[in-house]
C-alpha cells in the first residue's frame, strides 16, 4: 500500500460516495483504493458506461465501445459499486448532506462519511431538427453511422456540411470528418462556422496559424466571426458578427460543438472542501470541471485539471479521517494541452504556453497524455505530479 504522508488511520472501513464518475470521479476512486483498499465505495452515475470523452470524435476511425466502459466492469475491477441516477446538486442541499451524511437516491439512503461532487459542466445545447447533430448524439451512436445515415437520406444535389465552432472540440471533430470523407471517398463539402476572427481563439494564436493553414490545405472553407442561428431543411441561417447581416447556405447537416452551458461552479477552498457561503463543508469534497478550487492550481476545464483535482481530494479525504487532519493545498499547473488534427497530425502547447508543438511530436505528447488516463483506469497511477 503506497506511503500516504500525514496519515495515520483512525476509522475502520470509510465509506465515501462519488457523485459523477467522469475524470475526476474515476481519478479519486482508484486514488482512494490505493491507499485505502478496503474502503466502501459508491459512485452515483447517471450514465451506464464510463466515457472517454476526449476520445469521442476518433469514433470516425475506431469503435464507440472502444471508449465507453462498462460501470459494471469497473465494479468488478475496483470493488466498488454503482448506482445509476443523477441527483440534483444545490447549496442547500449540500448543507443537508452534510448534516445529515446520507444522500437518497433511487429511494434508498447511502449513508457516507465522505462525499465527492465531480458531475463535470453540461454541454451547451440547442433546438434541433433532424439533421442537426451535437455531441450528446456522438456519446450514443457512432461518427461514421450519424453522417452517413443523414447524407444517404438527402436529395441534395450537392451536399455539405457545416461544423459550428471552432473551439478544441469541434476542430477535433472537423478534421476526423474531413479524413472519414476522404477515406469513405464521399463527395460532400466541408465548412467551419466560428464566433470569433480565429479558431482555437482560446489558445495562442500559433495554434490558429497552424490549423487554419491544414484547413486551407483541405479545402474546408471558413467563415470566421459567423454566428449560427439555426437550421431551416437543407440550408443553414447563419448572422455576421460585426454587420448582423443574415444569410443562408445550403447544408445537408449541421454539428454544433457550442462549448459547456453557463452554469456557477461549485466553490471549494484550497483542499477541495466545497464552501457554502464562506464555510468549508468538512466531510464533502469537489472536483473536475464543476468545481472551481481558490486556490493557486489550475481549474482549467481540462482532462488534464480534473484528474489532478480528483487525485487531490482523494488524498485530502483519507488524510482528514485520519488523526492529523493535516491536508494538502491545490497546486497543479497544466503541463500542456494538444489539440489534435486527424488521425496523423495535432497542434499543442508544451510546459509554457507560448510554447506552440504541431505535428508528429504533438500528436506523441497527446497519444502519452491519453496512455496514462487509460492505465490509470486499469488501477495503475503512473502520474509523478
Ligand atoms: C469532445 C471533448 C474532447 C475533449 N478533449 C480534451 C482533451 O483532449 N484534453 C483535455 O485535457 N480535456 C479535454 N476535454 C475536456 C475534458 O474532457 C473535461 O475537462 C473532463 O472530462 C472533465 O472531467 P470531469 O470528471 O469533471 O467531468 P466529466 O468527465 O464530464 O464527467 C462528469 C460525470 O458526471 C456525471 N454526472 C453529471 N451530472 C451528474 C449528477 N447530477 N449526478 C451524478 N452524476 C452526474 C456525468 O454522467 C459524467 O459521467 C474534452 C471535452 C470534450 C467534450
């Protein structure tokens, strides 16, 4: 059992709940079992499968299954057990928690002396008609099945499609279609609707260079500062930005990748201790994406940051049912983060972030970032800081 400084044990079998079994969820459970390998645990999910989202738009190239595993895979591998709801998160019912160390779920009370809230950050969603696709369908039904499905059932003579936004995700998603059309040899052309003057407009502008200039190589055709207002049959009603000039394109599908929905994050202090109006809850933690830490560490809504997170709080719930109680500050930098371009190219930023990798060694660093998540899922922590 790995060496866990500052921690004498006191209690005899902990029990601790997960809300959310994404990133951070799954960082803590294997972090808490390591030390604490015959603690109970229950993780509360809505999902039947935990997914590997950062995988998802490589389902062009590889199988959906390939990134969704099993909740009852895990149980088996981690002795753990899951429960399949989702319950709804508010201060006062956090308070409640903490006074009362159960939650109800499905009806049935699971009484804990630790919590963890690691529900991630919704994904911004829209109205959508039939051929309007945005990442919910990707987690159910494959890339290739989606597109081909939707373009074998058009009539259009000269079909298109456009991907809106030109954030991480929906560059990912534009260029693994853009190589399934060209392998599929399917005529169709290929736009990319974006917000703002540049793609990946939240990382520095070597990034937009770089992937810009692959677009302009794939003849994928830009409309920069371009918003979306909706899609109307087989054409889509799009506004400039700076005119609010409205006009329409023929479109045989649209992909929204909008980003997450705006909602207020859970407040934690430095340890991960979840704060109700200035006052730490002492026996529920958060972490990953729904969480922001005050504190010097990154909250970046990266992988990356919720596994950093979950590992933390992890170690700071065994530490406080411990005799000392002596717990550990949030610290984590992002070490880098690559975006990839298809399947043989990527464009990232390595320890500074003016520090701008494309290609092959980009596409390394992201194939080793994506190594150490799935080993870590197998019960090894191969992550040094
Ligand atoms: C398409 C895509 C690609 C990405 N690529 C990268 C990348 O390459 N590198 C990178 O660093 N980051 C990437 N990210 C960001 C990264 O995936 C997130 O930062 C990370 O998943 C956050 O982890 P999390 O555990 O906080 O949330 P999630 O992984 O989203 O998990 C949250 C879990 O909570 C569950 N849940 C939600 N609400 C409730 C509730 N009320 N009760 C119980 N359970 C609930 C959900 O079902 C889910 O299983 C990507 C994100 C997307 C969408």
């Amino acid at each position: 059992m790995p060496f866990l400084p500052f921690y004498i044990p006191r209690h005899n079998q902990l029990k601790i709940a997960i809300i959310g079994a994404g990133y951070a969820g799954i960082a803590a459970l294997v972090t808490l079992l390591r030390h604490i390998p015959d603690a109970s645990i229950a993780i509360v999910d809505p999902r039947s499968h935990h997914l590997k989202i950062t995988h998802l738009h490589e389902t062009f190239r590889y199988p959906l299954e390939d990134f969704l595993i099993p909740f009852t895979a895990l149980e088996n591998r981690f002795g753990c057990r899951h429960i399949r709801a989702e319950p709804a998160l508010d201060e006062r019912v956090l308070r409640q928690w903490q006074n009362e160390r159960f939650i109800t779920v499905n009806g049935e009370e699971i009484n804990f002396d630790y919590l963890l809230i690691a529900s991630g950050s919704p994904i911004a969603q829209m109205v959508k008609s039939e051929n309007v696709l945005d990442l919910y369908d990707f987690m159910s039904v494959p890339g290739p099945h989606l597109l081909e499905s939707r373009l074998n059932a058009s009539d259009m003579e000269e079909q298109s499609i456009s991907v809106i936004g030109g954030g991480a995700t929906g560059i990912q998603f534009l260029f693994e279609i853009a190589d399934f059309l060209r392998r599929q040899q399917i005529e169709c052309g290929l736009r990319l609707i974006h917000g703002e003057a540049r793609v990946l407009n939240q990382f520095p502008p070597g990034f937009s260079a770089y992937a810009e200039a692959r677009m302009a190589d794939l003849d994928i055709d830009f409309y920069p500062d371009t918003r979306y207002r909706g899609q109307q049959g087989n054409k889509i009603l799009l506004e400039e930005r700076h005119t609010n000039r409205q006009f329409t394109l023929p479109s045989t599908i649209s992909l929204l990748f909008l980003g997450k929905k705006p909602v207020a994050p859970v407040s934690a202090n430095v340890f991960g201790q979840i704060l109700v109006e200035g006052e730490a809850l002492q026996e529920i933690f958060t972490a990953g994406d729904c969480s922001i830490y005050n504190a010097f560490g990154s909250n970046t809504m990266t992988a990356q940051s919720a596994v950093r997170k979950g590992m933390l709080a992890a170690r700071n719930i065994i530490r406080h049912s411990g005799s000392f109680k002596l717990l550990e500050p949030y610290f984590h930098r992002d070490l880098g983060y690559v975006v990839s371009l298809g399947p043989a190219d990527a464009v990232g930023w390595l320890a500074l972030e003016g520090n701008v990798v494309g290609g092959i060694p980009a596409l390394l660093i992201k194939e080793l970032v994506e190594a150490q998540y799935d080993l870590l899922l197998t019960g090894i922590d191969t992550y040094l800081m």
